[in-house]
C-alpha cells in the first residue's frame, strides 16, 4: 500500500473513533455506531485510501462485529435482486464489446456527424450518450475510450495548430465522461443509481417504476444536457477551431471500411440486445398476460443467458459470450452496490433517515425551494462519494421527507437520482469521470471549469422538470 494511502487509511479510522467517542449529536448506541462505519466508509471512499469495492465488504465484518445487524441480513445486501439487472446489463456489454459493435456504431456516428472538430466532438458525445442509454455508464466510457484515442491519435497528427489540437482532445475525453454520465439517466438501466433508486422504490413501496416512462420523463433532460455540454465545450470554453478535413475523414471512411459488413455475430448480439431492450419497455403491456409476469432483473438475466447459448457463427463453434469474458466485468461495481444496501439499510433501522428528514422538513413550506436544495446537495455530494452509495443511502431519507411534507415520494427522489449521475467536476465524481481523466488529455482545473458550469445547468433543469413535468407525465397528482 502507498504511503499516502496509509496515512489517509489511518486519519480516516481516527476521524471515525473519535466521532464515535464524542458522539457529538447525541444519538442512540446502535444509531452511533451505524453512523460511525457509515463516516469511516464515506471518509475511506472519498480518500481512496482503500480500492472502493472493498470499502463496500467492510459491513460484513463490521456490522457482526459491532452487533449493528447479524451477519445474514447484512449478506443479504449483496444479493439485492437488482444487482443482477446489473450484472446483465454488463455482460450485454461485454459481448457488444467482444464482437466490435460499439465501434461500428460510434465510428458511423462519427461519420454522419463530419470530420471537423466540433462535430467530431458532436460525433462522440451522440454515440456514447446512446449507448449509455442500454449498458451501464462505465462500460460506456470503457467501449469508447480506445476509440477516442485513436480518433485523438489521427487528429493531433494531421492537424499542426497545437492548442487547436490539444483543446480538441480535451473536449472529446470530456465528451466521453459527461455524455456517458448525462446519457445514462435517460434510463433505468442506464447507470447504476437508477436501478439503486428504482430497486428502493419496489422494496418499499412493492411499486415498480415502469421503463418506458422513466424513459420518457428523463430522456428529455439527457439529451438537452448533451448539446448544452457541446455548446459549452466547443462554442464556449475550448474551442478547438478545426474545420473539415479531407485527411481525417478519409481515415474514418477507411475505418468503417475495414470493418466490412456486419458479422453473424454482431447481429445476433444486436438481436439479443435489441430484445431485451424490447422486454424492458413493454414488460408492463405484457404482464398484463395473465400468465407472464417479468421485471428488469430478469429481463438483464435473461439477455444474458442467452449471450452464452446463441452460437456466435452458423457452425457454432462458441457462444456470443464465454464465461472466460466474464474476467473483463465489473465485479467490483456489484460488490460495490451492495455494501452501500447493506449501510442505506443500517442507517435506516437506526432511525438516522428520520432525523435528516426533519432537518430538510424546514424548507417544505415551498416544494420549488426543496426541490432545489434536494438537486443541489445531491449533485454536489456525488463528487466526492459513490453515486451508488450516494443513493442508496439518500433514497430512505428524501421518502421519509417527501412523506413528512405531503408530497409523493417519487417528486423528490427521482430528482435526487438524476442529479447523482450528473456529477461533472471531479475524476472521483463517477467511473466514467475517473475513466476520462486517466488519459491525461484532461487538467483538474479543466474539469472543474466545465463541470461546474455543467452541475449548475444540471440543477436547473432537473429541478424545474421535478417541479413543473414529473408530477404530470408520472400521473403522481
């Protein structure tokens, strides 16, 4: 372990023992000590003193240990049902990676969008907002990533103006983060908040949040966020001032070429895709059927199962997908989302989402005002923490609140939801943030610069869709 890592590790568990001693806002013994691991895994995770899935396994030794819960419930957690709409929307995108159909779809986008450096850039942030749509974010941001490069690699040496050249690169790795976030929303399945918030919803409520008007409510604000980060990039902050060029767009016409037409297997995992993504929009129209009844979790596993039963060719030598693909997916974002159920869980049996209830109970008297507050401590808070964890934990305290005051849980919650995948400062903000920054195309204070300018947008028009539309296309009044 690094010494920086040490040194944040040990002032994280100081910082935690201490609050614990003092225990400065008077609670309960169990209470203190479910804030106590819930300050110790938020200090560690926004330290990254330790890797942030296995922050996310400290309950299973905590909480027995410290008699918080017994060691089955907290198990438990790691098996919530929506882990596995997870787990199969990863290994849709494991096998749309493993048969080049992400780069077939962003490279004819590109395409279709002109070889000048804006709309290259325009080019990116459509294709991977689209596919953020149906695979998880961060899956997103890895499929482009390498195509990005390349596509960076070609520019910087066919174009001679450096700052032109380097601004452009900026704005495409920026592309990439922001547009994997934005696009995610639109979604349930988009990024892992979603299915966080729409899985707490069902627990609590046995109430399922239909896809199709998820889709329907949200979409909207993803695609006015993806050409408001265009504008802001390209026409504002960094533009790059390259036109179109024969020499670049020779290069794609060429990749897109040598790609040849579509394989057997590129469209029998576009079948299988397209299919799921089928089930998970009309799911409520056919469970109307008397004798079917589908939800998203198996729906994902479904489409999944099938990857490792369709043969890839006509002889039917491999599958679409082999268990030995599987090494390439996220495990950790499950472990992950799992820890942060068993702390939501915690926190709320020992009454601590009621308290923060009360504190946000004071601005009720105006729902634009909540609504804002909500948006606004949401997005900021996911900067420096899991947006998973982030919602997990919110989900019990905004319903409580929403409760408290009178108004529908969803008014509140999908808000805080949305806003928690639109993090736009800070590499740690989300994967693909982190993703994007690791390029080295991008400076911190680039990052800050347009991801500040992009959080106060993203507040906006979340909170003035929670206010004004939510209510109506939900039918929530």
């Amino acid at each position: 372990m690094k010494h920086r890592n040490l040194i944040a590790l040990f002032i994280s568990s100081v910082f935690a023992i201490v609050f614990y001693l003092l225990n400065p806002i008077g609670l309960e013994a169990g209470a203190n000590k479910a804030v106590t691991v819930a300050l110790l895994m938020i200090a560690l995770w926004v330290s990254e003193a330790l890797p942030m899935p296995v922050v996310a396994l400290l309950p299973i030794v905590l909480f027995p240990f410290l008699g918080i819960a017994p060691i089955d419930i907290t198990a438990s957690s790691y098996a919530n049902p929506v882990i596995f709409l997870f787990m199969g929307g990863f290994m849709l995108g494991l096998a749309i990676e493993k048969w080049n159909l992400h780069r077939r779809i962003a490279l004819n986008i590109v395409k279709a969008t002109g070889t000048s450096g804006d709309r290259i850039v325009l080019g990116f942030i459509l294709a991977t907002g689209f596919i953020s749509m149906w695979l998880s974010n961060t899956a997103t941001a890895m499929m482009m990533f390498p195509i990005a490069l390349s596509v960076i690699a070609v520019i910087q040496e066919s174009h001679p103006d450096r700052k032109g050249a380097s601004q452009f690169s900026l704005s495409v790795m920026l592309a990439i983060a922001l547009s994997a976030n934005f696009g995610g929303i639109a979604t349930i399945i988009g990024t892992p908040p979603n299915v966080a918030y729409a899985a707490f919803i069902n627990k609590r409520y046995d109430y399922s949040i239909d896809f199709f008007k998820w889709m329907l409510l949200c979409f909207p604000i993803a695609l006015s966020l993806m050409f408001i980060l265009y504008w802001v990039m390209v026409k504002w902050l960094y533009p790059n001032y390259m036109k179109e060029d024969a020499v670049t767009k020779s290069i794609i016409d060429r990749e897109v070429k040598a790609l040849g037409p579509m394989s057997k297997a590129e469209k029998r995992v576009l079948t299988v895709f397209a299919l799921t993504a089928f089930l998970w929009m009309s799911k409520g129209l056919l469970n109307k059927i008397e004798w079917i009844s589908l939800d998203d979790n198996m729906i994902a596993i479904a489409g999944a199962t099938l990857l490792f039963i369709v043969p890839s060719s006509v002889k039917g030598a491999t599958s679409l997908l082999d268990w030995s693909d599987t090494k390439k997916m996220a495990w950790g974002i499950l472990l992950l989302f799992g820890g942060g159920i068993a702390l939501a869980t915690s926190l709320e049996r020992a009454g601590i989402m009621e308290l923060m209830g009360t504190w946000f109970a004071q601005f009720a008297f105006n729902k634009l005002l909540l609504l804002l507050l909500v948006t606004t401590i949401s997005i900021f808070i996911s900067e420096v923490m899991s947006n998973v964890a982030q919602v997990i934990v919110f989900a019990p305290i905004v319903t409580s609140l929403a409760e408290a005051t009178g108004h529908h849980p969803l008014e509140l919650g999908i808000p805080m939801t949305l806003a928690a995948s639109c993090a736009s400062m800070l590499p740690m903000g989300t994967p693909p943030n982190a993703i994007a920054f690791s390029s080295g195309y991008i400076k911190l204070n680039q990052m800050i610069r347009v991801g500040f300018i992009m959080n106060i947008i993203s507040i906006i028009l979340i909170t003035l869709f929670g206010w004004l539309l939510l209510p109506v296309l939900m039918q929530l009044n």
